[in-house]
C-alpha cells in the first residue's frame, strides 16, 4: 500500500461503533497479570489464523476475558488503554458494549461497570456505552437487572441483541426491544453474521432496530436488501472479524463494496481486536487493498459514523467537514 493512501487512513478522523469491550482487551495487560501463561503470542493471535467456529472463538474469548474482567476497576483499566489506542488512531466517536451476562457473573451492579468505562475516556474522545444482551439471557436473574437498565441507568446509551444467532427470537425480545426505546435508548441487535439474511428482517420488523451488527448475509436475498434501503438501515461492518470467523471465504465474498454502490449506510469497526489481533486502521487498509475500495469510500464509511454518532449537531458538522476537506487533500 502506497505512502499517500497509509497516510489519508491514519490522519481520516474515524468513529467506532460496533465494539465488544470485553473483547477489546488488550494482550499486554492478560500478560501483566499473569506473565507466565501469558507471555507468548496465542495461536489465534497469529496473523493467518482463522477460527474454525463461532464456538470456538467463544470459548477462547470467554476463557482470556474472564482471567482479567473481574470487577468495575478491571474495566476501567482496560477501557483506559483501549481509549487511549483509539486516540493514537484519529479515532473521534467511538460506541461499545458490555456484556449484560458479567453483572450476573461479577456480581456487581452493571451501572458501576458503566460508570468505570466512563471514568476512562481520555480527552478528545465521545464514548457510548451500550448493554449486549445475549438471545437467552433474560433469566429470572438478570431479567429484572435488564429492566432497570433501560429505565434507570441514565449513563446507558443503548442495547444490542448479542449472542448465537442460531438461537430463537425469544418473546421477551421485542417488547423490551421497544421499551428501550420509549426510555429513549438506541437499539442495535447482531444479525445477518453466521445467521441467515432473514434474521436482519426479523430484527428490523420486530425490534425496531436502524442499527444491525454486521448484516453482512443481507446480500443473500433481494427482499432483505430492499427493506435495508426503504428503512435507511446502516450496517456497522467488520471485515477481519467476518474473514477470520469464515462468514466469507474469501475477500471477494465480502458484500461492503456491493453495499456502498447500492448506498447502503455503511460503517468500519473492529468487533473483538483481542481475538482477531486487528486495529481499525487495519479494517480500512483491508477495504483499500483486500475490497477495492477508493478514497472516497473509505472517508464514506468514515462519515457515516460520525451522521449516526449521538454527538450535537456541530461536532458532527465539524467531523463532516473535516473529513471532505481531508478527501479533497489527497484527491489531487
Ligand atoms: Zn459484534
């Protein structure tokens, strides 16, 4: 990749937002605490390493987070290097979920986990917090934790459908899908990755959703595709993550640049830079050199975070502006 492009990528002011944080831990402090089982790099830190399953690649993430996330402070310290790393990448906006499943784990009140996430954003960055909330998880335990979340916990920003997709659309789902949004919460739901297009339907028409994570399966069918386009739905998109979980074979599998020419709202992100060993930069080396994206796609992407970014009209002007102005620099 040429100098000129390197350079347009790391000074493009970027957002993030579809960011698992517990999945964004970053290695050296697993190895802080625990240098003799966590000195060497993991095979599936490896640069070709590829996951044979979703399963497998929860396993090895639940295993390594729970050795390190085992209490409000242990958030904040890994939010404070993730943040910091984001800032190092031009990295403006950035929205992330916790897992709703620690609260039940840690036993801690999830408003407290919250707040530590909070305590760790530096200067020169917006951070949302949101709660994932896996298919199965509203349990006689957690289920009344879930509603205090959307009714009380004022730092909450929003919620996202996590979890195996495989799994039914449980009841529960869509009345408090809408309730979230009545409290006046942004809902997000994971769709279309391992399960099929018609899971992308599903979350638009029945929890409301504008923000699917990934969608990348819409492409399989014409119907879904035209829902996406009258609901101006936007994709949040992780490339490595979809290559490394095998949702594509191959890089010219990926449906982003069919998504961009069809004027889907599409955005870039990492999802889980602890088990893919990935950095946003590199999402956006990967849509030049693996997706044929140009210039001008890629400071799309770069936009369309910052047009969805719960921030005030004009910061978002500003980033907007910014960024065409960054495009015209490189474009002569
Ligand atoms: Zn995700």
């Amino acid at each position: 990749m040429s100098f000129s492009v390197t350079q347009f990528i790391n000074q493009l002011p970027k957002t993030e937002t579809h960011l698992h944080i517990e999945g964004a831990l970053p290695w050296h402090l697993l190895e802080q605490i625990n240098p003799e089982k966590f000195s060497t790099v993991p095979f599936f830190r490896e640069p070709d390493f590829r996951y044979d399953s979703f399963e497998q690649f929860e396993t090895i993430l639940i295993d390594h987070a729970l050795a390190f996330f085992d209490s409000p402070e242990s958030y904040f310290e890994a939010s404070k290097v993730i943040f910091e790393n984001h800032l190092k990448q031009n990295v403006k906006y950035v929205e992330t979920s916790f897992h709703a499943g620690m609260i039940e784990y840690l036993k801690v009140p999830g408003d407290e986990i919250i707040k530590a996430i909070l305590a760790a954003v530096p200067s020169g960055l917006e951070v949302r917090v949101f709660l994932g909330i896996s298919r199965n998880l509203y349990t006689k335990y957690l289920g009344p934790k879930l509603e205090a979340a959307i009714s009380s916990w004022s730092e909450l920003s929003g919620i996202d459908l996590h979890g195996l997709e495989s799994l039914p659309m449980e009841s529960w789902t869509a009345p408090f899908w809408q309730k979230a949004r009545d409290y006046g919460k942004t809902v997000k739901a994971h769709a279309g990755e391992f399960g099929p297009a018609k899971n992308v339907l599903q979350a638009i028409e029945q929890l409301g959703v504008q923000r699917i994570q990934h969608g990348t399966k819409s492409i399989e069918c014409e119907e879904v595709m035209a829902v996406v386009k009258d609901h101006n739905i936007t994709f949040d998109m992780c490339p490595i993550s979809n290559f490394k979980l095998r949702v594509i074979e191959n890089w010219q599998d990926h449906p982003l640049p069919q998504f961009l020419e069809e004027k889907i709202c599409c955005t870039l992100s990492t999802d889980d830079p602890f088990s893919f060993n990935n950095s946003l930069t590199e999402e956006y080396q990967v849509g030049y050199e693996k997706l044929g994206l140009g210039l001008p796609e890629l400071a799309r992407l770069a936009s369309n975070g910052f047009k969805n970014a719960d921030i005030d009209v004009n910061s978002k002007d500003f980033w907007l502006s910014e960024i065409h102005d960054h495009l015209l620099d490189f474009s002569v």
